[in-house]
C-alpha cells in the first residue's frame, strides 16, 4: 500500500512484522558474503536463518 504523507510517499505492508531492532554483528565475511549474492531480501534472508537457528518460527 502507498500513501501520501507530508510530503513524502510512505510504504506500507499489510503483513504483520516481527519487531525489528538495529544492531552491530560481527560476522565471517565468506558467511556475509553468501546472503547478497542472490539480490534484494538479503537482510530477511539472515533474519530467517538466523531464527532457525533459534529455533524460531518464520510467521
């Protein structure tokens, strides 16, 4: 979804998130490396591997 707002085009999702929160992670550069290697989404695609590592569930 796309609306206006002061000014500035805002985009919105109509899936729910997971609460996000920036950090600093040191990590190998050949793991780094793998993850953009197939384009956008990278960032998810470390989200998502690294919440089955946690054994979290993706929805």
């Amino acid at each position: 979804m796309i609306r206006r707002q002061a000014e500035h085009l805002v985009l919105t999702s109509t899936r729910p998130e997971h609460e996000k929160e920036s950090c600093k992670l040191h990590i190998d550069l050949d793991v780094l490396a793998y993850f953009p290697e197939d384009g956008l989404g990278w960032q998810e695609r470390i989200s998502a591997a690294l919440r089955r590592a946690a054994g979290k569930s993706n929805g």
